[in-house]
C-alpha cells in the first residue's frame, strides 16, 4: 500500500489560543510520526488553497466573504465555539484544498489511500455558518469536487467523530449520489442525527445516522460497523470512500464521554479498509475532524496510518477505558436502525 498524507505548516497558523481545538493537535501527530520512524513511510501530498469556486459547491458565496473579512480584520469569535486569527482564512482555504488534493492522488493512482492532517476541521460548517470549530466543510468540498471532476455516481462518506457532522449531513440530505454515515454520542452537540434523519427527495435513504448512548466503547463500536455501516456500504457499492476521522470518542478525550480506546479506532479503520478494497479499488480518503487529547489523537492517527500500510502490530499507549460506567445496550437501536434502513 502506497499511504499519502497531506500537512503543512499553515495550518498551525490557524491560531486559536487556548481553545481545545489548537495547533498543538497537529504537532502532536506529527511529532509522533516522526518519533516512530512511521512518517518515512508515508508518501507527502503538497497542499494547495481550494478556489472560491471550489469552496462555493458547498457554501454560500456571502458567507465566504464573510470568513475572509473577520481574518482581514483580526479575527475573532464566529459563535460561542469557534474563534478566528488572521491567518485562519487563509489555513482553511488549504484545509480543503487539502483533502481535495489528497482526493486527487488517490483518484488518479498516485497513492491508494490518502490521510489530510488538516485544521481548522470541517463537518459542522453548513451552507452559512460556522460552528463547532470549523470554518468550511473539507470534506464536503472534497465530495462533491470528485462528483464533478471524476465522473462518479457514488461516494461514502464514513463520519466516526464523536459529534454528528450536521454539515456533511445537510450537504447531501438530498442528493442519492452520496450515502452519509456517521456514529455518534447522542443526544450530545450539535443536537441533529436522530435516527429518523434519512434524507430527503430522491436522498431518502441515503443518510444513516447511528447515535450511540454515553459510555459506548470498542465493543459497541464494532457491532454498528459489522451489523450497520459494512452492509449498507455494501449496498451502496461506492467508488470512493471519504472519512472524517474525529477522534474524541477516545476515553481520555474530555470533550465526551465514551469509552473508545487507540485500538477500538484501529478496528474501525480495518473495517473501512476491507470495504475500500472489496468496494472501490481501496480509494479512501480520511480528513482530520476532532479529538484533542494529544497523547490519544497521535497514538490513534498512527494506527490508523498503520492500518491503512498493513502494519497489523497496533501500540496502544494508553490501553482500554477504566471502569466507569456501562452504556445502555444498543440492541435494539441497532435493530430498529436495520429496519429503517432495510438492512436486516
């Protein structure tokens, strides 16, 4: 396997202070990486800033407008979450300039997987709003840049972050080309994906939301891909699969309250691979969303770059979740899901 990642100094540029969401993540990861010799075997991808043109196949044209005169003014605070320097426009024009060129190699053989270590993240972003620490939706662009330049029919999109990606969701909720499925800690921010959220119009169907209760850990995590995400793929028989990867489901990110450990997100990522071979050629794309423990956000990327190389040895620095409290079953919303969505 020939693994692509994309970084680039600009995106530390993208100076939030002593936000969770800081430059701090990537320099953790990719410190790591060099620290275990993992980066020398990894293939660089240069990224560029996305046009206007490319940003405007997800987002409003005034809200562009507006992203770029907060940074020429300084920055500031977007909403109660989200903060701007003035370098953060032009970080979050390479951030999804960044996952489109990651998409670019993998689409045309350059590498067979490719990773975007990007920031500002992106799943939150709707057509005009900033919100949840992202500006615009990399991810999102990424998909629809690859429906209009490759000539493909159908994309996945895999969103394991711990919150639901409300943007990536209302991007496609209407568009049968593009099968969204996210897990998350629910009902937790930003309050959308509702399993009854299934799309709409000639999309119906093509959104499968899977919220998991508090406390949800490796075991659960591995039911929904076995039982809901693998079969609906399978389905679907997409030609690239995109993924936001977020990994504050880890049980020593603060920021929620599960139970994953670095090789419960390994398990999912063998998951995802498995389908990119059977389904796609192994076209997988992964963009960086959350996790902002350092210690588990670097340890969990590098076994996911490791799993993406075929390295099956996993090193898991932090090891499973202490006792704390059980999640609820999720038998039956795994059940009731499978029959929503016709899977059983």
């Amino acid at each position: 396997m020939k693994v692509g990642f994309v970084y680039d100094p600009i995106y530390l540029k993208h100076d939030t202070g002593q936000h969770p969401e800081n430059a701090k993540r990537l320099e953790a990861i990719i410190s790591h990486l060099e620290k275990t010799g993992l980066k020398q075997q990894l293939t660089p991808i240069k990224p560029r800033a996305a046009s206007i043109e490319e940003l405007l196949l997800v987002h409003d044209e005034h809200y562009i407008s507006h992203i770029r005169d907060v940074a020429q003014k300084g920055g500031g605070w977007l909403d109660a979450d989200t903060v701007m320097s003035p370098s953060s426009y032009e970080a979050a024009l390479y951030a999804a300039g960044g996952v489109i060129k990651a998409t670019e190699a993998v689409m045309n053989g350059e590498v067979d997987g490719a990773f975007a270590l990007v920031r500002p993240p992106g799943h939150h972003a709707t057509y005009e709003q900033a919100m949840g620490f992202c500006l615009f939706n990399n991810v999102a662009i990424a998909t629809k840049y690859a429906l209009a330049n490759y000539k493909l029919e159908r994309i996945l999109i895999i969103d394991f972050d711990v919150h639901h990606g409300n943007g990536t969701q209302a991007a496609f909720y209407d568009n049968p080309h593009v099968l969204y499925i996210s897990t998350h800690e629910y009902p937790f921010y930003p309050g959308t994906g509702s399993i009854e959220e299934t799309g709409s119009g000639a999309g119906e169907g093509t959104t499968v939301n899977i919220p998991l209760p508090a406390g949800s850990g490796d075991a659960e995590y591995v039911r929904v891909f076995e039982q809901i995400i693998v079969p609906a793929a399978i389905r679907f028989k997409p030609q690239l699969i995109l993924v936001s990867a977020g990994y504050d489901s880890h049980w020593a990110d603060e920021l929620a309250l599960m139970q994953v450990s670095v090789t419960g997100f390994a398990q999912m990522v063998k998951s995802i691979k498995g389908l990119g071979d059977e389904l796609c050629n192994g076209r997988l794309v992964f963009s960086l969303e959350g996790g902002y423990n350092l210690t588990a956000l670097a340890a969990s990327v590098k076994a996911t770059f490791d799993m993406l190389l075929g390295n099956t040895a996993i090193e898991d620095p932090l090891g499973q979740a202490p006792p704390r409290f059980e999640a609820s079953s999720i038998a039956p919303l795994i059940k009731k899901i499978r029959e929503i969505h016709n899977l059983a």
